[in-house]
C-alpha cells in the first residue's frame, strides 16, 4: 500500500487505475484525511493537481473538494483571485504576501480544475458519445452553472440551493438522450430540451 506524506502519490495511482477499488477506497480516505490535517491545502504539483478533487469526490469525499476549491489562503486556487490574479499562476504564492512577484503568471496546469468545475459541481460528463449530467452540488458554494459548446451541441447544467432543497436545470443538445443523476440516487432519461429537477439535500 502507498506510505507517503505527498498528497501527489495518493492521487495518481487512483486517477490511473493502478489500484483495485477496495485499495482505492482506502487511499482516497487517507488523501482526504491528508488534506484535512493540512488545513484543506493541497500540495500537488502539475501532473496531478488536475485530479486531485475528481479523485476526492469519486470516493466520498465531495466536502472535502468543495473546501480545497473555497479556501483562500496558500497554496489554494482562490489565494491568485484575491491577489488581483486574471491569469493562472506557474507557483500557488506567484505574488507573494509582501507583493512579490516570481515564476510565471501564465501558465494553465493549476487552472485544471475547471475539468472538475465541469465534470463534477455540474457534472455534465461526454464519453464516447453517451451524455451523463450528475451534478454533485454543495451548500457551500450555493449554485453553480455551466455551459459547454460540445460536439454534439450546447449542453447546460446549472443548481441551486433554496434552504434544504437544490434546483437543478439542464438544457440538452438536439438528437441527444441524456441521463440526469440527482444526488439524492434518482436517476432519469430525457431527451433534448430544457428539464427541471430538484431534491433534498
């Protein structure tokens, strides 16, 4: 089994399938409890920070992401943003607290999280033709949407919370079939058009 205090070297073998599911299981909870115990900072570099949150809420641990994408402080991704950051930066503190400025500040690698931004908060996910929009929402964040100019169309999703309820909206391309996974396990099959659901937390 893994034994390492890199975040890094949890994440890859599960991202790569490397590991079976009972094994992957055990690291992603020793990942998040990684994260947890370095007070939701991530210290992955370029070559796994893309999966660092898909593999966090693949595996239960969806709080988790949701507080490594919110904190604020580095290194995380919001520490650019309130920094004045409108590119992505080579290193987590590009600009640092004393207004220092080194690396790059154009590099895209730590900007990956927007494939989970897509792919899971909105959940709309294409793969080889077949369309699945699973959302996996969070109080936390409050409402999200997407929009995604595919090969296959324009695909929407977008949630939000009102008190314990989440509303969720979805707007599938012409000539597609579409199954729409609410937290809650309810499942539907729809087809092209604009639909409503919503759910309990």
């Amino acid at each position: 089994m893994i034994s390492s205090k890199r975040q890094a070297e949890y994440v890859r073998p599960i991202a790569f399938g490397l590991l079976d599911e009972a094994e992957s299981q055990v690291a992603a909870d020793q990942l998040a409890k990684m994260v947890a115990d370095n007070n939701y900072h991530l210290n992955t570099g370029f070559l796994a920070t893309p999966f660092l949150c898909r593999v966090l809420s693949d595996y239960g641990h969806t709080d988790t992401a949701y507080r490594l994408l919110l904190q604020d402080t580095a290194p995380s991704w919001l520490y650019p943003v309130k920094h004045g950051a409108t590119t992505i930066w080579e290193s987590w503190d590009g600009v640092r607290e004393d207004g220092t400025v080194h690396d790059s500040l154009n590099h895209y690698s730590y900007g990956a999280i927007s494939g989970w931004l897509m792919g899971d908060v909105c959940g709309i996910r294409l793969e080889c033709g077949k369309l699945t929009i699973a959302p996996k929402p969070s109080g936390k964040l409050g409402h999200a949407e997407a929009k995604w100019i595919s090969p296959v169309g324009t695909i929407e999703s977008k949630w939000h919370y009102y008190g314990n309820r989440v509303v969720f909206e979805v707007i599938i391309p012409a000539n597609v079939t579409s199954e729409v996974c609410l937290p809650d396990g309810s499942t539907f099959h729809v087809q092209s058009g604009s639909h409503v659901f919503s759910c309990e937390e």
